[in-house]
C-alpha cells in the first residue's frame, strides 16, 4: 500500500489507522512530499513496523505524478493498493477484491461517474493492481504537474494493455471531507495559468468548469496530444535509505547534453 502527502498530516492519522487495522496489509509507504511538519513515525505515535516513511526533499509544490511514480519505485509488494491521505478503508475492502489465479484484473479503479454524491467522486485516485502492471504502462503521465486527471490517464492506459479492469465497491472505503482550498494549497497558479491559455480553446465546456474541471480538462488534452508510455523518462532520484523505516528522497538535477559546436 502506498500514499503521498504533502501537509494532511490529520487527515493521515484517521486514514492510516484503518489501513493498520488490516491483515492483508504488510506495507504502508509513506512518501512525504516535502511537507512543512516533518513526517515522522514517532511523532505519529505509529509502532507499526509495516510504515515506512520516504521523505522527499526540495519540493514546494504537489507534483501528484512525480510523487506516485516514486511511491511504485520504492514499494516492495507484488500489488500496490495507491491511497491518498483521507481515503479510508472498511473492513471488507480486501475480500471485495481479491487477486486469484483464475482470474487476474490489471486493475481495480474507482469510476467517477458511479459516485453517489461529490464527496465519493474525490476517491477516485485509488486504484489496486499489481506493482507490474503499473510499471509496464510507465506508471503515471509525469507531463501532468497540477491536480486532475492523472488518474483517469492510468487507468485508460493500463486497461488498453490488458483489456482487464473491475470496479472498486465504493462500499468499501470512503473519503474524508475537505475544501478546495486544501485541495489547491500546494499548486502552483503559473501552471493553471499557463494549461488555462493553452488548452482553453479546446473543449467547449472548458470555460464552464471550475479551477478542478479547468485543470481536468486540459490535462486530459495534454495527454492526448502526448501519450505516455514506458519509454518515457520519469523523474531520477537520489535515494539514501537512512534504517529499515525510512528514506530520504532527492530529484536529480537535469543534466543537459553539451553540444560541440567547433569545426576541425
């Protein structure tokens, strides 16, 4: 089981309890996108050896692509249930979607359309599939870097390669409610800006929607424009694994090829 947070620390402390109070769990990474509190397992009073907490340095913004890609490099299981902070698990989650030999879906996904009200269409980032299964697609569309349609991007994505994918009872876990304002708190405006004027024209509901949908849409026009694959670069990263609970997370610098421009 992964997530990535980024200040939801309360959030987390409800959410993680119900993820600990599973059996079927045997890992919990926890990548803490350069949060301002630290994230700290003893601080969140967590015994637990299954937590594992990766702490990323020198990211001001939420980057949800960049941090899911590194939460599947560093996890360890052969499924991968991806979690945001205030998403809860009930008790019958795992035996609601099971994994077997006679029948193996790529994924289970959340479908937004099957919501029952606006609070459960914000659970729809969790999907459980096998760790392979995530990277033989490439993992999430790193050319998305603000809130919206990631997730939409990796299930179409993953389901075109196999054909196999099962709705997630939504039954079974539920989202804790919060305000766009701590939804948006760690975007940067410059990239709204920037997809507003370069995608608006694009769809006509564009200008209908609110800063979400605004987002949603254009990033769903960006990856079309450019479809992601497992041949695209992801983001490297400097890993420095501190004990058997942690780890310390640094990008990569870009390093630019050099050009000989002088003639013989």
């Amino acid at each position: 089981m992964t997530c990535g947070v980024q200040d939801r620390e309360e959030s987390l402390r409800t959410s993680l309890a119900s993820w600990l109070a599973r059996e079927e769990v045997d890992e919990v990474l926890l990548v803490d996108w350069t949060s301002k509190k630290l994230l700290d397992v003893d601080d969140l009073k967590i015994g637990d050896p299954r937590v594992v907490v990766a702490r990323v340095e020198g990211q001001p913004y939420w980057v949800a692509s960049k941090c899911h890609n590194l939460e599947l490099l560093l996890a360890t299981g052969d499924l991968v249930l991806r979690l945001d902070a205030d998403d809860v698990l009930h008790d019958d989650f795992f035996s609601k979607h099971p994994f077997n030999q006679e029948e193996i879906p790529s994924l289970y996904y959340v479908e937004p359309h099957a919501a029952r009200d606006d609070n459960e269409r914000h659970l729809a980032g969790v999907v459980y599939a096998r760790r392979a299964d995530f990277l033989a697609v490439g993992g999430y569309n790193e050319r998305i870097e603000v809130y919206g349609y990631e997730d939409t991007d990796l299930v179409c994505r993953m389901a075109a390669r196999t054909g196999l994918r099962k709705r997630i009872d939504l039954d079974t876990l539920h989202h804790l409610p919060h305000d766009n304002d701590s939804r948006f708190a760690n975007q940067p405006d410059a990239k709204f800006v920037e997809l507003h004027e370069h995608y608006g024209g694009r769809s006509w509901a564009y200008v209908f929607y609110n800063k979400a949908g605004k987002a949603s849409v254009a990033n769903q026009c960006l990856s079309e424009d450019s479809p992601w694959t497992q041949h695209d670069r992801r983001t490297g990263w400097n890993i420095v694994r501190r004990d058997l609970r942690s780890y310390v997370c640094k990008e990569k610098p870009v390093v630019a090829l050099m050009v000989n421009n002088s003639q013989d």
